[in-house]
C-alpha cells in the first residue's frame, strides 16, 4: 500500500452515536491498522511539515494520537489542550460558546512561548468550534498560530469557515 492509499478504507463509520442522527468516524480501526497508521502519520507530516511548527498543539483526546507520533516524526513538541480540571499545575482557561451553553478548555501555561510557532491538530474538523476556540487560546499566550491538522473533515459542516489559519486534511466527508 503505497501512496495511493485510501484511507476512508480504514475508518469505520458508526451510526446513532453518540446520539440518534450522527454517524461518527472512527478512526480505531485506522490506528489498528499497522500500515494505515503509518501511512497517515507519514502523509500528516508531508502536509504540517512546511509551517515549521516548533511546537504541536493538539486537542484532547484523539488530537492526541495523531500528534505524539508526528511530534517524533518533526522533531518538535508537543502539548496538550484538554477540557477544564483535566491538567496539572497553572493553567490557562478558554471559555468559547457552543449551540447551547458554553465549554472551557485549558492549556498548562508555560506550554507554549511568546512567539513560538505552533500547528494545532485534532483528528477531525467538524463544526470547527474547538479548532478556533484552541486558535484563540493559543493567541492569548502570544503563540503564532501557523496552520491546523486533522485527519478528516466533515466539509459539509463548515468548520473550515470558522478558522483564520491555513489547515490540512487527509481524509474528506461531504455527507
């Protein structure tokens, strides 16, 4: 399997969850799948590469999974933004409205620098509410915000309109 690789072969769609009308990507049976991994880290890197991140910044939970292994693969960072009381230490907070209410995400406050250059990564891009909400955290700390990574994009969301970064996806949904 070479670069021709299709990785939507590899994500399981599961209907009704985690409520009735959504059907969730998977992307277990992607990470499960030696060769579909790598090839995803290996294309990911191809793709975030070029903003020259000295720092990825990805969004829990499965943020996670892609970026510790592209952080090895770059040869930079990598720090964790989770939902509030989830890290250790000084926090900063992000307060950002949803449909209906509101949410908070942290970042440990010496996790990036003023200035420092970072690529912010989820595994996927819906609605793009978390994506900006993190940008805008990342922003406050005084971080330059190169670009954004995900795995797939639910295009007929338009999270993409949400963001003022350039961001790379490898796999795209239109329904």
């Amino acid at each position: 399997m070479g670069a021709d690789m299709d990785l939507k072969h590899h994500i399981r769609g599961i209907p009704d969850f985690p409520k009735p009308g959504i059907l969730f990507y998977d992307i277990s049976t992607l990470i499960s799948h030696p060769e579909a991994w790598r090839h995803t880290i290996e294309r990911m890197a191809e793709r975030i590469r070029p903003f020259a991140p000295e720092r990825l910044v990805a969004i829990e939970s499965r943020g996670f999974l892609t970026a510790a292994p592209l952080a090895y693969m770059l040869g930079c960072g990598f720090v964790m933004v989770r939902k509030k009381g989830k890290l250790p230490g000084h926090v900063v907070p992000h307060s950002y409205a949803l449909e209906y209410g509101t949410d908070t995400i942290e970042i440990q406050a010496d996790g990036v620098g003023e200035g420092q250059r970072v690529v912010v990564l989820d595994d996927l891009l819906a609605t793009g509410g978390t994506l900006s909400a993190t940008v805008s955290l990342l922003r406050k700390l005084g971080a330059d915000v190169a670009g954004a990574g995900c795995i797939i994009e639910l295009t007929f969301l338009e999270g993409r309109s949400k963001l003022d970064v350039p961001i790379e996806t490898l796999v795209a949904y239109d329904s």
